[in-house]
C-alpha cells in the first residue's frame, strides 16, 4: 500500500470548537449563578451550601475540560491499522491485538463504540475518564467507551473506521449461523476490495 493510500485510510476526529462553544455557553450562566448565589446565601444551612458545591465541581470540572478542548490542536481520535488513539482516555494508542471485540451501543440516545480489551489493566484511562469506566461498565459498556460527540466526525464515520480495522467479533456456535456470518462478511470485504 503506498503513503497516500495509507494516509487516506487513517480516521482523524478534530475538536469541534462551534459544538464546545455553543454548549459552553448554554452551561456557563448556570455555574456562574451557582457559583455567585453560595457566597451570597450565608443564610442557608450548611449542608445546602455543600449540596451546591457537590454539585457545581462537576460542571466546573467539565467546562475546564471545554475550553481546553477549543484550544486543542491535535486529533482527539485516531482509527488506523495500527490501533485506536483517544487523547481524551490516554496518550497510549491501544492496538488491534489488544482488542478482545467491540461493539456500537446506544445510552439514553447516545451512541458510543465500546471496546472489551484482552487486558485491560495495560490501558487505564490517564484523564478523567477513569472515573467514568467503573459506571459505564455498571451500565454494560466495555473497558474503553467512546462517542463522536464535541469531534467533527459523525459517530457513523467512527464506527466505520473502528469495524474496518477491528477484530470482527466471534462467530457463534452453531455451523449454520457461523457459516452465514463467514459468507456476509467476505461479501462486505469484496464489496470494499472494489
């Protein structure tokens, strides 16, 4: 495969600065007025003033997290034959070996591509995400779980580039189901061949 083709097949996803300004700007005068009505309720218990500040950490947590995406110049994501790279889980790419299967899910009509890796302690998260991956395996997701969501690609465009260099998922037990799943996929991988 020579350079252009490789470089062509490669899936980047940029920051979207319009998505990350346009939702942080719905977000911001609501912790702006949180975070002004604390100091001026010295009336209030306080149990009511750290219920607020529990719940304005988060929100101020994630609009950091916002505007140094804006800022970003790097891919968030890259899908190649080498691997998949999410800057927002780690600086390490996780390799298609690594890879035990994967699957596109919706959660409340989002939808994310979930992968279940060989092991998964050789790629723990380094960003906040590692406080997520124990509730989105709670919710069924896999070790890494990601979406498309605040990037300039489609979620579409991302499930595409991950089943183009994934492992495809096992095949079942029964010959018949097995043998139907065989002759689909050599279908799909001629179909793509031309």
């Amino acid at each position: 495969m020579n350079a252009g083709r490789a470089a062509d097949a490669t899936f980047t996803a940029y920051s979207s600065r319009l998505q990350l300004l346009v939702v942080t700007a719905g977000v911001l005068p609501l912790v702006v007025i949180g975070a002004v009505s604390l100091p001026l309720l010295p009336g209030a218990p306080l149990a009511a003033r750290l219920i607020g500040l529990v719940i304005l950490a988060p929100l101020l947590t994630w609009l950091a997290i916002n505007v140094r995406l804006v800022f970003f110049r790097k891919p968030i994501i890259e899908v190649d034959g080498e691997g998949l790279l999410w800057r927002r889980w780690s600086r390490k790419r996780i390799g298609w070996d690594a890879v035990q299967r994967w699957q596109a899910k919706r959660h409340m009509g989002i939808a994310f591509v979930t992968l279940w890796l060989h092991q998964p302690s050789e790629y723990r998260s380094t960003t906040i995400h590692r406080l997520l991956a124990p509730a989105n395996k709670w919710l069924g997701m896999g070790d890494v779980t990601l979406n498309a969501g605040g990037t300039n690609r489609s979620f579409e465009e991302l499930a595409a580039a991950i089943g183009r260099y994934a492992p495809p998922p096992e095949l079942p037990e029964d010959p018949r189901l097995a043998r139907r799943l065989l002759a689909a996929r050599e279908k799909r991988g001629r179909a793509a061949g031309s």
